[in-house]
C-alpha cells in the first residue's frame, strides 16, 4: 500500500499543533501473516479503533468523525476485505 501527501499538505500537518491531529483518540493495529494492509483515520476527539488480521492479503480502512466512536474489526482468513465509515 502507498500513501501519497503533498508537499502543501505535509507543510499544514506539520504546522498544527498535536492535538489538533488527535485528543484523545486510540488506534491499535495488529497483523500476523503477510501482505496485510490497514488504515485508521480519526478525526474529534475520544474516538477508538482496533484491527487484528491473521492472515494474509486482508485490507481493512476505518474512519471515525466525530466523538466517542468504538470500532474493533477481526479479519481471521485470507483475502478478506473491511471497511468502517
């Protein structure tokens, strides 16, 4: 997986302080087998994630908005897909 940012995208990240990226927000990742792939996006405050992939070639993205959101995905397989919005 590749994640591309922008040069003028990079410069405003890097100029907020860091709690303007997260208050309080948790993300857990753990992946066992290979060619996995996982995205966690939070954006508010209170927010909690967690992805556990055994497997292999599993692909997970969750994005949370908002405040006080949970998720918790288990991919126990192969080629699995999973998406959380």
């Amino acid at each position: 997986m590749t994640i591309t940012m922008t040069g003028i995208a990079a410069g405003f990240l890097a100029c907020l302080p860091l709690s303007a990226l997260s208050d309080d927000n948790s993300a857990y990742i753990e992946q066992v087998g290979t060619r996995n792939s996982a995205v966690q996006m939070q954006v508010g405050s209170a927010n909690a994630s967690i992805i556990l992939q055994p497997g292999a070639q599993n692909v997970q993205s969750t994005r949370q908005f908002g405040f006080s959101n949970r998720a918790q995905i288990t991919q126990e397989g192969d080629n699995l897909r999973g998406y959380v919005l």
